[in-house]
C-alpha cells in the first residue's frame, strides 16, 4: 500500500532551509527498500542539525549547550545512538564514521568513561547514562572498531563503574542514583527514574554481554529499588522520580516516554538472558502492554506530559523522546519475542501511518503524529524530532517476518569489543556488592533537563519539584 497523503495549503517555513514543499515523504510500508529510503531521507535531513566535523565545533556535540545552541550534551549521545540503531536496521554505513569519531571524542580518554570537564556544570547521571547506552550498543551491535581507541565496550563498563562507585552512593531514601553527579548542580537533592534507568539498563545488558553477576546483581537491586520507592506502580505506570528532603515520598508522578524506553529495554534484556517469566517476564508484559496503552492511545504516539489537544508544551529535550521508546519497543520484541513481539509490531504499524504524515518528502519531521499532516513545529528541538522519526522508520523494520535483524552479539556470540572490567576506575579495580555494603544504595542524576516543562513561561518544578534546568 503507497501511502501518498497531501499536506494541503502553504508549508511552513522550515527552519534549514527555509523551502517550501508539498505533499508527505511516500513510503512504500510492504517494500523493505522503500521503508529503507524513507529511513535513509530522514537520516540525512537529521544530520544537516550536525556541525562538530566542521572547523572551530566541537566533536560529537549538537549545537549548544545553551545559551550557545539549543541542545543539552546528552542528546548529541542519544542522537549517534540512533545512528548506530539506524546502521544496524537498514545496513547503510554512511554516518558510521562520524558515529565512531564523535564516541571516541566525548568518551574522553583515557578514562573513557563520558565524564570530560567540559560538561561538568550540567552533568547527570542520566546524561552519562545516555552516552554509555550509546556505547553499549555499538559493542551490542558489531559497531565497526577505531583502531587505537577504547572499544565500545570498555567505554560501557567505564560508565557503569563510575556510577557504581561509593562516592556516587548514599542510604537516602533507601537507595537510588541522584539526579545529578555534584552537589553544586541542581536537582543534586532529586532522585528519579531516568538516571536510576540508565543505571539498570546498562548493568543489564553488560551482565548479558559478559556474564559477570556483578552486572546482574546492581541491575536487579537498581529495579527493585525504582519499583519499592514507588516510581513503578502496581499498575506499571512509571513515574518521575522524588526529593531526597521528603524521603522521596514527594513522587512526582507525570509519566515520560524516556522514563518507559529505558525501563522496558533493560527488563527485556533480564528476562533474555534469565528467562526468569516471574521475576522478569510479569514485568516486561505488564510494562509494555501499559505503556502502549498510556503513550498510544489511538495506535499513534502521543507524549500525554507535554503534547495537549490544544497546545504544544514539550521542550528541546522533550521532542526526542518519542524515538527511545521506539527504539527500546523493538528491541524488546527481539529479546522477548514469545512475550511482547505480538503488541509491540501492531504499534509500530499503526503509528508509522502518522509518522509518514508529519514528514515532508525532504525528509523534515513534524512533532505531532497524530494531525495526519506536517505540524510545522521547528521551534524546539528539531534535531529531537527528527531522531523520534528515524527511528519509527527504522525500527519499523522489525515488523517483517521475512525480513531479518542480525541478532545482539555477546563476548561469546561473536562480539568484537573485549572490553575492560577495569575502565573509568581509580585505583583499577571493580567492587563486589559485598564491597559496598553499606554505601551502596544511591548515587546521582537525571537526564539534563530531563523533566523541564514550561507552561506559560513557567518551569513545573516551582509548583511540584520537577524538571530543574541545568544552568
């Protein structure tokens, strides 16, 4: 079936180019080499947001961060992210080269560990986290190795080890990340979901690359703490996460995407690699059948916090959340096939309809899916929507039967990245739970920026504690 629907009246004026264009990008949904072309046009359009490869930029980054551009640091680390999954469906290599040299760059040798000094006034644990999953994925996935550098692994295991570590832990309301690493920055007393996520999400999938039960065991206890603090309900909605002055007890609980994507992918990775249906498959089914019920409410996505009937209130780092839970939804239905894969694809189907509606035939993306047109938005973040609309074309790939998705190496399935157990420690040495009885129920951050919403020119966290802008 060739979807072909018109955007009538006058396009908008498109923030790159500035030309006017009618019609929607035509897409092919039962031929693999069109939904790839499709896939290939808004790669190329996303990348024209990218200007570290030139003289005078920074290597790896996304304007910013502001006021100097739009873009926080960490979305540029979800962003080469969504270029690896992009490689990794449709098997078109031409951004690997930057991928690779932007990883390399911002993992900051030699401790490899995404913790350069550049950063330090607005870094999270869940920014950290985001470039660590970027890593994790490329040593996932066979991503092509730079000679001479780290491999993607090692940069993996660095992240994991430095948010591991005692100083990054206390007993505050029981355990759980901090929102950010220093305690000069704000948001130092929040504990939320996204940072403790991408704490158990990359634990998880280094224990199923690895086989080390030191992976396994943080990102077990990591869970249990997100869910006994009260930011999993009985009903599988996740929540924001809580202040450290009220216990956390204060939960705040509007719902994210990011938060769900994060979650689900670390549960599908547990549940792969254990095969555990009460410890890990209860919950993967439960997360994901309530996700697409909350955030696809008529089969298209909507992010409900922030994308009202009337009015658009999502921020830059708001517009780019819709593609991690894509992302994590396909990456689910292949580690747990037998469990979600039958929901997750009829999602994929019918929110690709909206998908292919909101995007130009240059490959520009709207925001809002479900308004069967182009929305015009290019005020916030379209670097961010752009990366939601990649990765809907890409991950639609999972729907075909016939078609199929080279599988998530290991260090015993043909991964190439050996890593280092060691990486981003000081003194070089990897601490047991044993070791850290006692400190080991805590540590930092959300994703910068991560739940900032602005209504009428205000932030949320004045009236409920939420969203506290790096400055």
């Amino acid at each position: 079936m060739l979807f072909t629907n018109k955007i009538t009246g006058v396009a908008p004026l498109l923030l790159a180019a500035a030309s006017s264009v009618y019609g929607t990008l035509e897409v092919d949904l039962n031929n693999t080499a069109s939904v790839k072309s499709a896939a290939q046009t808004v790669a190329k359009n996303l990348i024209s947001y990218y200007n570290g490869n030139t003289p005078g930029k920074t290597i790896g980054i996304l304007p910013g961060p502001p006021p100097d551009g739009s873009y926080y640091w960490w979305e540029a680390g979800a962003m080469w992210g969504t270029f690896v999954d992009y490689w990794h469906y449709t098997g078109d290599n031409t951004y690997n080269a930057l991928a690779a040299q932007a990883l390399v760059f911002q993992a900051d040798a030699p401790q490899n560990s995404f913790m350069s000094p550049n950063w330090t006034a607005s870094l999270g644990n869940d920014d950290q986290g985001f470039w660590g999953m970027a890593a994790m994925l490329a040593a996932e996935v066979n991503f092509p190795l730079v000679p001479g550098e780290a491999d993607w692994l090692e940069m993996a295991q660095a992240v994991f080890n430095t948010q591991a570590a005692p100083d990054r832990h206390d007993d505050e309301c029981g355990g759980g990340l901090r929102w950010q690493i220093y305690p000069s920055n704000a948001g130092y007393d929040y504990k939320n979901t996204i940072a403790n996520a991408c704490f158990f999400n990359v634990g998880a999938r280094l224990a199923r690359y690895t086989n080390n039960r030191t992976y396994s065991d943080w990102a077990e206890k990591t869970f249990n703490w997100i869910r006994d603090v009260g930011y999993i309900d009985k009903n599988w909605n996740i929540y924001d996460g809580g202040h450290v002055p009220n216990n956390c007890t204060d939960i705040n609980k509007v719902q994210w995407s990011a938060n769900a994507a994060i979650i689900i992918h670390g549960v599908a990775i547990m549940y792969n690699m254990t095969e555990d249906a009460e410890q890990w498959g209860k919950p993967l089914t439960g997360l994901v059948n309530r996700t697409l019920e909350f955030f696809f409410p008529q089969g298209v996505m909507v992010e409900r916090a922030c994308e009202l009937t009337d009015r658009l209130l999502c921020n830059i780092d708001q517009h780019s959340f819709k593609g991690y839970l894509l992302r994590s939804l396909a990456t689910a239905a292949l580690m747990a096939p037998d469990l979600v894969r039958e929901p997750i694809v009829k999602a994929l189907k019918t929110n690709i309809e909206g998908v292919i509606d909101s995007c130009l035939p240059d490959g520009t993306c709207g925001y809002r899916w479900n308004l069967g047109k182009y929305d015009g938005d290019v005020n916030n973040g379209p670097a961010g929507q752009e990366m939601s609309a990649l990765a809907a074309f890409s991950t639609y790939l999972v729907t075909y039967q016939h078609d199929v998705i080279k599988p998530l190496v290991t260090n015993s399935t043909g991964g190439q990245s050996r890593g280092n157990p060691n990486a981003g420690e000081t003194p070089a040495t990897i601490m047991s739970m044993s070791e850290l009885t006692g400190r080991d129920k805590a540590g930092a951050g959300v994703l910068t920026a991560f739940v900032v919403c602005t209504i009428l020119g205000t932030y949320f966290f004045l009236a409920t504690g939420i969203g506290e802008r790096k400055q």
